[in-house]
C-alpha cells in the first residue's frame, strides 16, 4: 500500500506551523501576491484571451496510484452563484473564459493549501484535501483555503470584472472530513475514470447546496479538529428539520453544521 503524500513541495514547512496555531488566512502565504497575480491573469484572459495551464493536475496521479484504498480527506465543494444569469448576459465567449478563469484561479488557491483539484463540473469546483497524518493541521488548511478563495474572488477577481461591466463573482463554499475510498470505473489502469466516494463528499455536496452565497459552511468533524482561532469564527445553523435531517453515524444525533461568520 502507497504511503499518502506529503504537503507539496511549494508549501512551505513553516506554513505548516502557523496553521497548527491558527495564524492568518493563509499561513504564511502571501494573499497580495496572490491576488496580484490572479489580476493579470483574468485581465489578460478577458482583453488577449489567455490560455491557463490546462495541463494533468497531480490529482490524478495520486488517485489512481491509491485506487480501492480508503483514506481520510477533507472534501470541499466550491459553487459559482448565478452562472444561469450570467449565460443570459453575456456573449458565450466571454462567460466561457470567465467561468474558466473562476475555476482555474480556485484551483490556484486549493493547490497553494496543499490540496488537490478531483475535477469541475459546469461552474462547481471539486477539491480534497488528504488528512491521514495531520487531520487537525489539514482542517486548518482547508479552511483557510475557503477564506483566501473569497479573498481572491472579491479583491482580485471582481474588480477587474467590475471594468469590463460584467456580473461580480459569488461563491458558495462546504466542506466535510471523513474516510472516502477511491474508485476506478474500469480496468484500463491509465485511462479509465477515477473518483472518490464517501459521506464526506455527500455532506460537503448538500451543504453547499444550503449555503448562502459567499458563506463558508462546515460539518461537525471538521469544526471539532479547528484551532480554537479559527473555531470562533463559526456559529452553529440552525435550519428547519425539513431543510437538514442527517444523523451522525456515531452519535446518532443531528448532525452539526457550521457557518463562519460573514
């Protein structure tokens, strides 16, 4: 059985440390550089049409490297709000590389936190972070990582978009901790789909669904592994019963959700 990997090479070992105390939005990280760079990158995208790197992420690797193996992962769903208005706006062109830009510069954001991209589906953004060896310090990063994606997309993304006169850019974000097992959809080791099943990938997908826009929504088994910092900046929701009815597995109780505040 293949060891789970360490954090990638481009983050930082003492980002790792601030993270473990709480520190900012993103450890170490520098947010301005992030957002000056994902300003010229839209900016050129919409006036010369700039091509991201579509290149294989490094998910894809990992996944079919640990295929039928169950790991503990944090799951995280990242919605674009309003994509069907935008379509009814916009020439197809320009929605085409705006919802591009959107995706690529939150894969950006995921991969700078040490996770991975599983994939993009219409204007939704797939992400996982794996935490077999440091779940409290990954639920921290991941986290933050929500944090800087808003980040991102109100001080970076929307004002460039604002020039052009074009809809601003809202997220909805969820996220679930737990053990997911990865699968193969056929026998061609190389070319056959690969994913990953699991409650936390459900939870992370109904959650999101229920979030408001740019709000930042968390289950219970990773709220309960955040620093206290980061813990304050959540309250528990509280939905109607039809809205919310899943059970713990263990407790049996309502399962909690968590929403930091705005």
């Amino acid at each position: 059985m293949s060891d789970p990997p360490s954090p990638p090479k481009d983050v930082p070992t003492k980002n790792i440390i601030d993270m473990m105390l709480g520190g900012g939005k993103s450890g170490t990280l520098d947010t301005e550089s992030l957002i000056k760079e994902t300003q010229k990158r839209v900016w050129s995208s919409l006036k010369k049409g700039y091509e991201y790197d579509y290149s294989v992420d490094e998910s894809d690797k990992f996944l079919r490297n640990h295929v039928s193996q169950k790991l503990h992962m944090i799951v995280m769903f990242v919605d674009l709000v309003g994509s069907t208005d935008m379509a009814l706006l916009l020439p197809p062109e320009k929605l085409g590389i705006i919802i591009s830009s959107f995706s690529q510069e939150m894969r950006s954001v995921i991969r700078h936190h040490g996770g991975y991209v599983l994939k993009y589906v219409g204007d939704a953004v797939i992400g996982y972070f794996i935490a077999e060896e440091s779940p409290l310090v990954v639920s921290d990063n991941a986290v933050n990582c929500a944090r800087t994606m808003i980040d991102i997309i109100e001080r970076g993304i929307n004002p460039i978009l604002s020039e052009y006169d074009y809809p601003e850019l809202r997220v909805k974000i969820g996220m679930d901790f737990g053990e997911n097992v990865i699968v193969r959809y056929g026998a061609d080791e190389v070319r056959s789909h690969v994913d990953i099943l699991g409650p936390a990938v459900s939870i992370a997908a109904k959650i999101t669904a229920l979030s408001k826009p740019n709000q930042i929504l968390v289950g219970h088994d990773i709220y309960d592994k955040l620093h206290p910092n980061l813990k304050n900046l959540f309250e528990t929701v509280e939905w109607p019963d039809n809205h919310w009815s899943y059970q713990d597995k263990k407790t049996g109780k309502l399962y909690r959700v968590y929403a930091m505040h705005a």
